[in-house]
C-alpha cells in the first residue's frame, strides 16, 4: 500500500502536517497527536492537529478551520483516518462528506478498529489515497500511541543531567543546579511533550521537586508526576504533594494510604510495583503513552535492566564531580561486556558549556 513517487509538493505539504502533529504531543493520551493539512491549488487552506484531551481529532480540526471550501482538497495527515465511530463520528465520514479529492497518508494506524479500514473506506467513497509518505518520520512521533497498542506499555524517555564524569548528584544528595540554564530549559519542553514525568521515593525526599514545565507559555503543558513510593514516605508538606490540586500527582505504592493525604493525590497500590510490566500496564489505564523518567539513579537503572528505556537525553555539563559522587546509573552486575544495553547516537547538540546526547535503544 506504500507509494514511491510522491512529488516535493507532497512531502512539503507532509513535513508541515508533521510538525503541527508535534503540537500536540503530551496533551492528547491516550489518542494519538496527529496532524492535518488541507490543500487546494497548492495553497494551505485548512490545517490542524489533534486537540487536548484527543478531542476533536487533527482531520476535524482542519476542516472546521479552513478558510475556503474543501471541496475538491487534498488532505495530508499523518496517520491513517479513523473509520470506527467513538465518541466523535468516524474523520473518514468527515472527509467523505467534506467532498475532499485525495488523501494523503504518512503512518497506517495499528488501531485493530482502523488499521487499513480507514483507507479502504475513503478509497470505496472515490478518494484517491496514498499512504507511507514520510511514514518513518511520523512513526517516530506516534511512537507512544504505537507502543501502546503493540507492546502493551509507554514510551519511556530518560532524562538524565550529568557531570562530565557522569555523576548526578554529589555524595551528600546536593544536585541543584550540575545542568546549565539551556540544558535545563530544554528539559522543561521535553517534559511539555510528555503524559507524565516518573521519579523514585529517592529522588522525592533529596530533591523535593516541582517537576512542572516552567517555560514561557507552556505552563499550562506540565505533565501528570507520579512517585514511586513502595512503603509511602513522602511527605504531606513535599511540593508535590501540595501543587496535586492545580497538577494531577499519583503516588504507586504497596501499602495502604495510613497517612492524612489531601484528596488531590491519587495513591495507587499494587502487591509489587517492582513489577515493571504490570507498573506500565496501570500507566496505560491512565491513558499515559509517553512517560519522561527524571530518575534517579536507582528506579532508571530498574528501567533500563527492564530494557524499557527507548530514548535518552543526556544532558552533560563540564564538572568533574568524582568517584564519590552518584552515579547516573546503578550497578548492572554486567558479567560479560555482551551483555551491555547499547543506545544508538541520534543528535549531539551543544548548549553553551553542556552538551546534549539523544539516544535511542537499540533493537
Ligand atoms: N541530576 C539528575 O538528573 C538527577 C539527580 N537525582 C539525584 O538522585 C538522587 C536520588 O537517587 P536514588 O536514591 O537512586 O532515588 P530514586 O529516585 O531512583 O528512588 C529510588 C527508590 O524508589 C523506590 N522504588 C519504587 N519502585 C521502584 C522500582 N520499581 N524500581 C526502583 N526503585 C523503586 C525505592 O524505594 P522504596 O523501596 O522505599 O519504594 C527506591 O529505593 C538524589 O540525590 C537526586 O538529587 C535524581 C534525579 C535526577
Ligand atoms: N539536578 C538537575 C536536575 N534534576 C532533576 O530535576 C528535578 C527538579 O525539578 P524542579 O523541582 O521542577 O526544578 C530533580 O528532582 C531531578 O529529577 N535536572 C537538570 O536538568 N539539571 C540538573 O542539574
Ligand atoms: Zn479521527
């Protein structure tokens, strides 16, 4: 069903539907964030993408925006139309009834309610459709929608800030501030573009963190906290305890809630979150598909042996903190080199004395 000989035009128009797909990401879980552009005489007439909430979906959007007639449109989106009726009408009725001419296709959605019925509808309606237009691209961005359906858990992102020598914390727990301001504002979007940031008990009680998004017109983006806290010891008077009511804050545990929490915190008790797969299966129910671990050392080194961790952003700076400081990941009791988890290189990008790492698992 893939296409070879789409032109520049459509992979312009493409790479514009990607980029408004991106909009969306961390505020429409469990729905996908897609993104739509409608043409017509190679002029953007409608475009949009998936609304908060994953409401109304990124082809609806488009049209009930468009500034001139769609009749006769080409539509660019990045994941294949949703033909099963939800709590909205199907986007191919939609575009059917819009009277749009063609409908480009970057990804195919794995959805079991959709996957190829989207197309097949449109097509059976008369609309030429085409599909795998920078489909690895939008891959990449629906990567926790994707995951989601086909490996029954989020996408899990590491952040990690480091030394030089990759330490994260001095012996003593001090750790504010090792990242320099641009490594730490970077940090704060990509805590935008996620459902929830994920630490440990540890990292609660040494750090009492805010773990909001704190740029400039994003604040309204700051994710879901959720603190992995086995025998509930953090405290009433933490941060994030008290910021529950204005920023939603789940505590997993494994004991029943004996202390005087506000109704605000969602305490959620399982027989083992040490149980990763089972951890991820509740963040699901929560409608959470992409998940930013800000450690610490020891719940992302759980992660990583999990071979959980699909992407990391390491933030290094240029301390040398030492031996004695704490190191970003635990012991792994390795073996054998072979054994190693690799991490492919993806972008290295300086910010001022830090330096960036993106990094993706190697499969
Ligand atoms: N520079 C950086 O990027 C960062 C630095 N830090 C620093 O790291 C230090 C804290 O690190 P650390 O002590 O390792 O704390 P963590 O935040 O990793 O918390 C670890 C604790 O989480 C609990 N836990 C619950 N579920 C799990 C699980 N499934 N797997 C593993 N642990 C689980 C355990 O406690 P229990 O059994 O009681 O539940 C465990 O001891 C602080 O000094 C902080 O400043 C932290 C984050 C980022
Ligand atoms: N020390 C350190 C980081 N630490 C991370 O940020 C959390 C504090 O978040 P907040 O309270 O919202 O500012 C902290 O608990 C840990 O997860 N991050 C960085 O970018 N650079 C740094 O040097
Ligand atoms: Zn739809």
């Amino acid at each position: 069903m893939t296409h070879e000989s789409f032109t520049d035009i459509d992979y312009g128009f493409m790479k514009h539907a990607l980029s408004l797909s991106k909009r969306g990401l961390g505020t429409t879980a469990p729905n996908p964030s897609v993104g739509c552009v409608l043409v017509k005489n190679n002029h953007v007439i409608g475009q949009g993408w998936t609304q908060p909430g994953g409401r109304p979906h990124a082809e609806i959007h488009a049209l009930t925006s468009a500034v001139s007639s769609p009749d006769g449109a080409t539509a660019y989106v990045t994941l294949e139309p949703c033909a099963h009726k939800g709590q909205s009408g199907a986007c191919t009725d939609a575009l059917i009834q819009a009277n749009v001419k063609r409908v480009i296709i970057a990804s195919l959605d794995p959805n079991p309610q959709v996957n190829g019925k989207g197309i097949e509808d449109l097509k059976a309606a008369g609309i030429a459709v085409l599909s795998g237009c920078m489909k690895e691209e939008a891959d990449k961005i629906h990567r926790g929608f994707f995951f989601s359906l086909q490996k029954n858990r989020p996408l899990y992102t590491a952040k990690i800030a480091s030394s030089l020598d990759g330490k994260i914390a001095l012996q003593c727990g001090e750790s504010k501030w090792i990242t320099n301001d641009q490594s730490r504002m970077r940090g704060h979007s990509l805590r935008a573009n996620h459902d929830a940031i994920l630490i440990g008990i540890g990292t609660a009680l040494a750090d009492n963190p805010s773990l909001t998004c704190r740029l400039k017109g994003l604040e309204n983006q700051s994710p879901k906290r959720i603190v992995m806290d086995r025998q509930l010891r953090i405290p009433i008077t933490s941060e994030l305890v008290l910021s529950a009511e204005k920023i939603p804050t789940y505590i997993f545990t494994e004991v029943s809630n004996s202390k005087d929490y506000p109704p605000s915190v969602n305490i959620i008790t399982l027989n083992n979150i040490k149980d990763l797969k089972e951890v991820s299966r509740v963040f699901l129910s929560l409608g959470l598909t992409r998940v930013l671990i800000e450690g610490g050392a020891t719940l992302l080194s759980a992660f990583i042996e999990e071979d959980f961790v699909d992407d990391i952003y390491w933030f290094r700076s240029n301390q040398v903190i030492g031996a004695d400081g704490l190191s970003a990941i635990r012991s792994l009791a390795l073996r054998q080199l072979s054994d190693a988890k690799r991490y492919k290189l993806q972008e290295l990008l300086p910010l001022g004395t830090d330096i960036l790492e993106r990094r993706t698992r190697r499969r």
